[in-house]
C-alpha cells in the first residue's frame, strides 16, 4: 500500500547529493527531458527525503517501511507508466511519469514525477527537483517548461507551500498561481504547452 499523502501535492528543489565521480555534462549541449529508469529511482527518493527535513516533500518518510513503499511504486511507474494512487480507502492504478532532465548520458539535472487519473484529466506534477550542483542555473524552470512540452499538450497542475525556490521555478515556466489555503499552500495551474514540431503541424 502508498504512504498516506500529505493534503497537498507539492514539489521541492530539495536535491540527493553528488554522485561520487560523475562527469561533468558538457555546457554547450542542451539538456533534454527523458523516461527516467530503474536507476535512477534512488535519485529522486534521496531529495524526497531532503525535501521531507525541510518540511517540502508530499510523503511522509519517516522510516525505511515507509521509504520502501514509495520505491516500490516509482518502480512501478518505471516499469508500467502506473502510479498507485489512494482513492476512498482503495488503491487506483493512474497514469504516471518519471521523468529525468540531463545531458546525453551525463548525470541527472533533476526529475519530476507526474500522474493523472485518465486521459481526459490534467497531470498532477506531485514533486520534482534540482541535484544541488545544477541549482542556481535555471534548471528548475527549464525542467518544468519541458514537461510541459512533453505531455502531450495537456494541463498540468500541481499544489506546494509557498517556501523553498520551487514556487519562483513554476512561476518563470509559465504556471499561474490560482489560490493560497490558510495554511500557505498555494495551488498552480499551467495551460497546455505543444512542442515546437506540433505546434507547426497545428498552425499547418
């Protein structure tokens, strides 16, 4: 079974260190936005636990059951495109991405996880993030301009607590903020985003 998920959907520039030995990514190659793999699950699981220290991740972590469940289920979207959702006391099999930002076959910028429910329902970006060493460079705005191309022209939604670098991320994509709760967790929506190729083919 998932974690029980915070009320919010959120995201964090929160970040898993350095890998030992990586490569430095060429500056002069645009990072691109991919299926992220098995391998890189530990990646995304480390800065879900930076981002829970700093009160910014959407799950609760607080022991290795718990840490277990959710890589479990980011396998799972690694594997069948699902993520195991909590609906009224059951599990609902949703659609879901892993998607990871780097250059070529050099280290990981950072990844985001999405989901929605159908295909006719607007993806829920549930958490995404910045590696330390690539902060600072516009990176999370890139990131999330580009998983706005990639799915497919659709919406994409997301929920978070006004702190951290995230919010000005979102913002600088393109996302609109929508409502602050009492609690300081804001609600952001971004409109579809086609890639260049299908904007061509629409304006055709």
């Amino acid at each position: 079974m998932l974690t029980t998920l915070k009320r919010w959907l959120g995201a964090a520039d929160a970040a898993p260190g350095e890998t030992a030995g990586a490569k430095p990514a060429p500056q002069d190659a645009a990072p691109e936005l991919v299926d992220a793999g098995e391998d890189d699950v530990a990646l995304l699981l480390e800065a879900a636990r930076r981002a829970e220290g700093e009160g910014l991740s959407p799950w609760v972590l607080r022991d290795e059951a718990r840490l277990e469940t959710l890589r479990r289920s980011l396998e799972f979207v690694v594997h069948r495109g699902l993520w195991l959702q909590r609906e009224a006391g059951q599990v609902a099999h949703w659609q879901g991405r892993l998607l990871a930002l780097r250059h070529g076959d050099g280290p990981v910028l950072g990844m985001l996880l999405v989901c929605r429910r159908d295909d006719e329902a607007a993806w829920q970006l549930r958490f995404f993030f910045i590696a330390p060493q690539w902060q600072g460079r516009g990176h999370g705005a890139r990131l999330l301009m580009a998983a706005r191309r990639e799915l497919r022209g659709t919406p994409l939604k997301t929920r978070m607590p006004l702190t951290g670098a995230a919010p000005a991320s979102l913002e600088a994509a393109g996302f609109q903020r929508m409502h602050v709760d009492a609690g300081g967790v804001a609600s952001f929506e971004a409109p579809a985003q086609w890639n260049d190729q299908r904007e061509r083919k629409h304006g055709a």
